[in-house]
C-alpha cells in the first residue's frame, strides 16, 4: 500500500517548508499541482484517491507520485515513476477521499511491465499516449 502523494504530500522540509504544510517534495512537475493537507480542502473526494496497491519492486517513500507531465491534454508528455500494483488480474485496488474504493484495470502494457529490474531505471520514464497515465493524473489532483 501506498499514499498518494499530493494528499498530504512530503514531510515538511525543515527551513524551507513551514509545518503542518506537507510539500510537493521540491519536484519541478508537482509544483503547480494541489498538495491537499486536509481532507476538506479536497472539493471533488470521490474522483481523487488516497491508497492503492504499489508494486513492491518500486517502493521507495512510502508516497506514490503520479508524474503529471502532460497534464490535462497533452498525452505525448505523460510519464511513468513510481508504478501501480497489477496483483489483481492486471488490476490495481484504490481508496479515495470520500471513503469508496475501487478496482481499477490497467490497459496499456508499458503500466505493467515484468516484475523486477525495471528498464529504464530511471525516476520515470516517457509512455506517450498512455492511457493509464491520464487515468491516474485525473485521480491524482488538480491544478493549482
């Protein structure tokens, strides 16, 4: 299990970020997106999500950032990072704001590569036109 990231976002950043502010971790792609730090200040809670299944070759935080390179519509900048679980027939579980959960289908293959080593090796890596991608932007946050 994992926590999105812009729900709640990084530790504060001591000297830099002003506690209880969780932060988007310094990352030039999070930046102008919403870290929500409190549940009421999420204004769509059924369309954003807070837990799902990580791929456990991929686990490094504890967060999952969704890349939101190409956010909302440009589909040949989408990018992979921190990958979604496949242990459910190639389907991930999630929980959202308002308290439902969900499984989702994956349906492009570059979201569920082989277990291990991923190649490239990489923070993230391009997947234009990933359909999946714009899947989790739209469950991730918003613009500022």
């Amino acid at each position: 299990m994992s926590m999105n990231l812009y729900v709640g976002g990084f530790a504060p950043v001591r000297g830099v970020d002003t506690p209880p502010n969780g932060t988007d971790g310094h990352w030039p792609w999070a930046a102008p997106f919403t870290i929500y730090t409190k549940l009421s200040k999420i204004n769509i809670p059924s369309k954003i999500f807070v837990f799902l299944d990580m791929r456990e070759d991929r686990v490094n935080w504890s967060n999952f950032m969704t890349m939101m390179n190409g956010y909302p519509n440009d589909p040949l900048q989408y990018h992979l990072g921190d990958l979604p679980g496949m242990y459910h027939a190639l389907a991930c579980g999630f929980s959202f704001a308002d308290g439902h959960s969900e499984i989702h289908k994956w349906r492009d293959r570059r979201t569920t590569p082989p277990m291990g080593p991923i190649n490239p090796d990489a923070p993230s890596f391009a997947s234009p036109r990933n359909v999946d991608v714009a899947w989790l932007q739209d469950a991730s946050t918003r613009p500022k």
